[in-house]
C-alpha cells in the first residue's frame, strides 16, 4: 500500500526538521565559535569534519532500508541524538572552556552525525517506501524543499530569537529548538508504516556483497566521483561564510545568521524555478548542473572581490539551488536505476557527500588559519573563496561530461 499526498507532505515534514537541526553545527556553532570564542576556525571545521565522518554509516542504514522496514525508530532516534548533540554543544560554548568543552564538542558532533546518519537515511527509504511510483519523483522533490525550508526557519527564527544575544539565552532557543523538531518528527512519521506494504527484499543479503556490486557498476562508480567533486565545491564557504561576515563586514550573529538564512531561502527560490521549467519540459538535470555552478562561482568571486554581502550571498544561494536540482536529482535516478539496491546506492553516493562535505570542512578553515598568518583578513577569505570557484567550474566541465541524458522531469531528493 502507498500513501496520498497528505501523507507524503506530512511525512516530509521529518526532513524539515533534519534540515533545521543540521544547520545550527555548520551556522550558528561555527560563527559562535570562530568570533565570540576566538578559537582558530580549524577547530569547528574539525568537528563538522567529525559529524561527517560518522555519516560513513550510511551505506549499512541504506542496505538495511533494502532487506526490512521497521523504520520510525530510526528516524526518531537519530533525531533525538541530533537534538541532544545540539545542546551539548551549546552547552560548550555558553557554560564551559578548555580541555572540558573540547571533549563535550567532541562528543556532540559524533552524536549529531550518527543521528543524521540513521534518521536521514531511514527517511528516506520510508518515503521511498510510502510513495507511488508516479509520485516518486515529486516526493523526493517536496523532501529536499522541506529539508531547505526547515533549514530556512531554524536560522532564521534563531537569529531572531538570540536577541540580544547571551550564552543563557543561546542555551534555552537550542534547547526549544531541539525539542520542537523531534515534536514535528513524531507528528510526521508516527502511524505512517502501519499503513504501507512490505518492503522489497534487498539484492544482496549481506551488506558487503551488495557494496560491491554497487562499485562493480561503472556508471555509479564514475558518479560517485562527480558527487565527491561537487559536494567539495559545494560545502567549501559554509564554515567560513558566517566568520567571514562578522570579521570583514563587522556583522553580528543574530544578523550573520539571518543572512545565512537569507541564501537557503535564495537556493528554495532556484530549486522551485528549476522545478517549474522542468514541469514545462523546459531544460534538463544536465542544464541545472552545469548553470548552478556557473552562478555559484560567480557569486563567490563576488565575495571574493569585498563586493556587498547580501546580493552576493544570494547569488551563491541561488546557483547552489540550481545545482541541487541537476546533481542530486541525478543522484535519485542513478540509484533508482537497480531495483533491490535503491537504498544501498543512495548510501554509497551519501558517503562520498559526506566525506567530501567533512574534507571541505577541514581544507576551508585550514587554508583560512594558514592564509591569515601572511595575508589580510579579507585576502584570506578571498583565497577560500576563489578556490571554491575553481572546483564549481570543474564540477560544470564534469557534469556536462557525466549528465548526458535529457530529463524534463525533476526528481531530486535530499
């Protein structure tokens, strides 16, 4: 049995809240850290690199979604994990210093890549299992959206919630943040698999050999390449986007985090542009690749150039809503391409994201602490953000290598 479009929009509200979990760590944390603390910026680059790492549990919640159902826990856990991580950060930073904080941060990050890991993956071979075949694409579409639009409120209610800004105050909105979002988790996926069918059986039993026959195919071996690539690009200026506007522009967190928001709201924009011309048959996910690249490049080498803030920034958003749209939505087709292995290859493709979201991570913040040793502060962030510009254009030249096939239809998921 599949479900309506009522339960697939409020099933999707569990990534919305996944999508605005996962935005306070690379955000608000990192600005916090970086500025109010004044800690060098490769530390929280260390620690996002650390919730990503965890994520290379992937692939096993994948085959897993392949061989039973049984998902709800999963999803609920690994949100519940996510928003105890989310504390115990915040608790770092407010109440804490030295070794101590260090070792809560290290802790909260690992429990927020693993609840990322498992209530992420286990969305989405629930809504995988939920819709029908005919709205399979459109499902996947409404989740990425929802998991941009949580995205969007969280940093934006935030920034206006922490003023005027205090650690006290820091500790009790993270804290309603968590709560609020495991609520609206519970309210999106309780009940949802009582009614659904069983899932079908996985091609490979055992995690392993369904691994390898996932790499044995030279079509996902070559795209999980492009994904490593472009996911590079694509998180190279989040650790250093919010440092980067209260030191050169004198920004202050509750409005470097609007901005923030501001630019998912850009990418929401690009992504349901891209959707409505793809509906039209107008464009396909090779045109959406190649071009949200190109306007991502151009707005970096704006910031780059110490050009404003604001129109730059959401031209950044925008081409990366734009690329969304062409990269991930080939990433849907490719690993729904071998029925039995859906889950698996969404997993091998979401390794190779968040091993290169973690090393974007570590590279940014690390070029960013060695630049500023020689350079000025806005040369050095100028440097970051250049490099991201070359690695968007090389993603452009591989996609259109890679996304041959034309198509009208949009069908891209988290």
């Amino acid at each position: 049995m599949t479900a309506g479009w009522g339960t697939l929009v409020r099933l999707c509200l569990a990534n919305a809240a996944i999508g605005g979990m996962a935005a306070l760590p690379v955000n608000l944390f990192n600005r916090l850290m970086t500025v109010e603390l004044a800690l060098p910026a490769l530390l929280p680059g260390l620690l996002v690199a650390l919730h990503y790492a965890v994520q290379l549990t992937r692939p096993a919640w994948g085959h897993r979604s392949d061989a039973r159902g049984g998902r709800t826990p999963f999803i609920l856990g690994g949100i519940a994990l996510v928003g105890l991580g989310l504390i115990l950060t915040a608790w770092g930073i407010a109440a804490l210093s030295g070794a101590t904080a260090l070792l809560v941060w290290i802790l909260a990050y690992a429990l927020i890549g693993l609840g990322i890991g498992a209530g992420g993956t286990s969305f989405l071979a629930l809504l995988a299992t939920a819709a029908p075949d005919a709205r399979k694409g459109a499902a996947a579409t409404l989740a990425w959206l929802m998991l941009i639009l949580g995205a969007i409120v969280t940093s934006i209610g935030t920034g206006i919630a922490l003023e005027p800004y205090s650690s006290e105050r820091l500790l009790t909105v993270v804290a309603c943040v968590a709560g609020i979002a495991f609520l609206v988790s519970a309210v999106a996926v309780v009940g949802v698999e009582r009614h659904l069918g069983t899932v079908s059986p996985a091609r490979d039993a055992k995690l392993m050999p369904a691994l390898r026959a996932t790499w044995a195919d030279p079509a996902a071996r070559a795209f999980t390449g492009f994904v490593f690539l472009s996911i590079l690009a694509f998180y190279l200026s989040e650790l250093v986007l919010e440092p980067f506007m209260g030191h050169v522009h004198g920004l202050g967190p509750e409005t470097s985090t609007k901005i923030s928001g501001a630019k998912d709201g850009a990418a929401l924009l690009g992504m349901i542009g891209a959707g409505m011309l793809s509906t039209l048959r107008f464009g396909s996910l090779r045109l959406w690749a190649i071009t949200g690249c190109v306007i991502s490049a151009l707005g970096l080498v704006g910031l780059g150039a110490g050009l404003a803030v604001m129109p730059f920034t959401m031209i950044l958003g925008l081409g990366n809503g734009l690329f969304v749209v062409g990269a991930i939505g080939s990433m849907m087709r490719l690993a729904a391409a071998q029925p039995g292995a859906t889950g698996t290859r969404m997993g091998v493709f979401g390794a190779a994201q968040a091993i290169a979201a973690g090393l974007a991570g570590l590279l940014a913040t690390g070029i960013l602490d060695a630049a500023r040793i020689a350079l000025p502060l806005d040369t050095a962030y100028a440097v970051v953000f250049g490099l991201e510009a070359v690695l968007f254009i090389a993603a452009a030249l591989m996609a259109g290598r890679l996304i041959t096939a034309p198509q009208p239809a949009l069908v891209p998921g988290e």
